[in-house]
C-alpha cells in the first residue's frame, strides 16, 4: 500500500550547490518548516554523481 502522506521534495538541478538555485529552495524550505509533514532538498548533480559512481563500480 502507498503511504498517502504529505511531504514536499525540491529537487536543485542547478549545476552548483550553494549558489543561486539552491539558495532559493533552502529559502522555500525554510519557510516550510512548521509544515506537519517531512521536507527534503535533493541536488540532482549530487545524486548523478552517485549513480555514475554505482555503474562504474560494477564494471
């Protein structure tokens, strides 16, 4: 069964964490933050990372 509780993800596909886009969802995540559901921020670069870093270790 699928968990039909809120949340919110933001996703920064913003080349650099730490500048410009990711700035404004930590901004949008912040004024979410009395929300009564869970609130993440991913980095797209970061999680490409790990899944080339993942494919190659399997070669």
């Amino acid at each position: 069964m699928i968990d039909s509780k809120p949340f919110a993800m933001f996703f920064n596909a913003g080349p650099r964490k730490g500048w410009n886009t990711h700035k404004m969802l930590e901004a949008a995540k912040r004024a979410h933050r009395d929300a009564q559901f869970p609130i993440d921020l991913a980095n797209a670069r970061a999680l490409g990372k790990r899944l080339v870093e993942k494919a190659v270790a399997r070669m």
